[in-house]
C-alpha cells in the first residue's frame, strides 16, 4: 500500500477512535471486549444441531439455520473472525463446534451457494488452524459446486426454484472465491476457468448502462443468450436492490485480487462509483436505491458492511484509495454507533440491526442476520490489518 494511503487510514483510524460522542467509533479493544460480549449472548442461545440466522423479534425469537440453509456458514466465520482478532481459544472452539456441525455441506449440489455455506466456515477453519482435513472439505464442496456449471452459458446455475429457466443471479459471484482457491491449491485450473467464466457471462449482462445491477438473469439452455432480467429481492425489476450491488461490488473487487485482469477492477470501481453516488450522509445503504420513501426507507446494515469490506480491499489495488478508505471507515464508523450496533445483550446476541432480508416477502425485514454481522467483522479485521 502506497505511504499516503497508509498515513490517511492512520489519521481517519486516529480521529474516530479518539471521539467519544455517539455514533463514534470506539478504541478497538474496547470494541472487541464488547463484540465478546455480546456474541457470547448468542452463543448461549444456539441448539446442537443448528447455528443462529436471525433475529426477527415480531416472529418470536431466533430463525435458525441447518446446512439446507444458504446462511449456515456465516455463524462459523464470525466466531473465526473472532478467535483470529482476540486470540482467545474459547472463540476457537466456539467456531469450531459451529463449524463441525455443517458436516456433509460439502456434498450438497442444489445449491449455488457453496461458498458462502462452505468457504466462510471450512474456508476460514482451514486457515486459522491448518487442519488438512478442512481442506478436504473445501475441494469437495468445490467439486459439488462444479456440477451446476453449464458450458453452453457459460455460468453456475443459482436456483432450482421459480419460472426462470437457468437463473443466475448477482449474489453467486461471491462463491467464486472459493473456486479461485481451489485452483490454487490443487494447481488444477478446471476451478479457476469456471469462475472466470461465471465473471465474465454475468459482467456482460447483469450490469446496466448506469453500472447498477439486475438480480436475476435467466438464460436460455440451447442458445446460452439472456431472456429475462429481474430484480427478485428489491422493489421492482429496473431498480437497483441495495445488498445485489454490495454482492457485485465485492465480487469483482475479490476477482481482480485472484486474477489481475485488469477489467474486473474497471468494474469494481464502477460498480462502486454508481454505489457511493447513492449512498446517504451516514453511508449506510438503503435496502433499494430506487425505494420512493427515500430518505426514509429502510437501510440495510448487511449491504453496507459488505461495501465497507470491499471497500478496504479495493483501496489497496486502485489509484483513488484514499477516497475509499475514507467511505470504508465511515460506514464502519455508524455501524459501531448505537443506532446500528448492540452491545448490551440485546438484539439476541448478534451484533448489528436494521438489516433486510427479503422486502418483497416482508421477510427478516429492519432485524439482525447472520451475514451482516460476518462482512461487520471481516470489515473491522481488514480495518485493523490495513494499520499493523
């Protein structure tokens, strides 16, 4: 990283640790004391055979997540995200106990998710401790994910479910990561053609002129061209769902790291160039750019540390770091305030509100989930990694 950029996130670091009036960020090991605590609420809380979703008080309680469930690896990254920043083995065991329960996700093959299901938990585990039989895990659940990939299209398949003929939507270019490892690691490039291919296919028709992004684009299986392009999760099918462009953003900002291709940088800053145009003072995102209640509409604290934590990475690759550290540590910076952060046992035990799941379904709607508070931590430890 380039000194001034270094300096800049010093100083910004410097500056909001030191504040100590609401909305303020917190000196971090007082921040870490806190997520500990908080955390260890929700970790009391989960059954043996399941890990914490979410927190939709008005439905009564916890959802929780088994590995049918697309969000089951997130609780398992967190706790690492946890051990790795404090060092205390009682979040080791925490992660891996939340881990272990997810055995056979691997062989799962319905699902586009594999990554977020296989890679935050497996994935993270394999790092920290090293354990090769992790690593397994991971090449197997490569491997199943493999198996949804058409040559025709050129993309992994995402649902199994809906009128769409071969749906592929935004979020799936978050399990190409996965992928790119797998190809590191084994030295087999079938993983990383695959992924490269997904990017490309869906740079080329998920993206509008204006850089925001369809959710959905189902093709055709003979012809391999697009047919239908929706918006599923957001308000309509041309407007531009808030957590669909945080997927995007980070995707291609993780596929420039992995390949060096110059295009997927061109993307990622203008995919976050569309982002940060419409992002409001706070920097937190609306759950839909384009809601008409705007200002008023619901924020989504999961899109916005998604953002923070691309944000973090993409300021070390591009000549306009400094502006997105700035944005970065700002979004950082409210989702640690006491409007977006719990610290005081509430909120179940998970660590942010205000998140939106589903608006269309009025499902998990302005709660606490899972991955919001995964892209929090992971954002906090890019944070801290970017000053050591």
């Amino acid at each position: 990283m380039k000194l001034h950029n270094l300096l800049f996130v010093l100083i910004a670091l410097f500056a909001t640790s030191c504040a100590g009036e609401k909305g303020k960020k917190a000196e971090f090991p007082q921040i870490k004391q806190e997520l500990s605590d908080q955390l260890k609420v929700l970790v009391k809380a989960i059954p043996d055979d399941k890990v914490p979703r979410s927190y939709p008080d008005k439905d009564g309680g916890y959802w929780w997540a088994t590995i049918k469930d697309w969000t089951c690896g997130f609780p398992a990254g967190s706790f690492w995200y946890m051990y790795e920043m404090t060092g205390d083995e009682y979040w080791k065991g925490v992660a891996l106990d939340n881990t272990l329960k997810l055995d056979g996700v691997q062989f799962r093959t319905t699902t586009h998710d594999l990554g977020f299901m296989v890679f935050c938990s497996y994935g993270n585990a394999y790092r920290l401790t090293g354990n090769e039989a992790y690593k397994d895990v991971i090449i197997q659940g490569s491997e199943s994910l493999l198996t949804r990939f058409n040559p025709t299209i050129g993309c992994i398949r995402s649902w199994d479910h809906g009128k769409w003929e071969f749906p592929v939507i935004v979020d799936n270019m978050m399990n190409l990561e996965m992928l790119f490892w797998a190809s590191k690691v084994t030295g087999d490039p079938k993983y990383k053609d695959v992924a490269v291919s997904h990017a490309d296919v869906t740079l080329k028709n998920h993206f509008r002129d204006d850089w925001s992004s369809y959710h959905v684009v189902s093709y055709d299986t003979i012809t391999g061209q697009p047919v239908e392009k929706h918006t599923h999760q957001g308000l309509n099918h041309e407007s531009a769902w808030g957590r669909g462009q945080a997927w995007g953003f980070y995707g291609y900002t993780m596929c420039y790291r992995e390949t060096g291709d110059e295009k997927y940088l061109e993307a990622a800053e203008n995919i976050g160039a569309f982002i940060l145009k419409n992002l409001p003072e706070d920097k937190v995102s609306y759950w839909d750019y384009n809601d008409p209640a705007i200002p008023n509409a619901y924020r989504d604290a999961s899109a916005a540390a998604i953002i923070a934590s691309a944000l973090f990475e993409l300021s070390q690759y591009s000549s306009k770091g400094e502006m997105y550290l700035d944005v970065a540590n700002k979004i950082v910076e409210t989702l640690s305030s006491k409007e977006y952060r719990a610290n005081d046992g509430s909120n179940g035990g998970f660590i942010l509100k205000h998140s939106v799941g589903h608006k269309p379904k009025e499902s998990e709607v302005d709660v606490a989930i899972n991955y919001a508070d995964y892209y929090y931590l992971e954002s906090l430890k890019r944070q801290q990694e970017l000053i050591k």
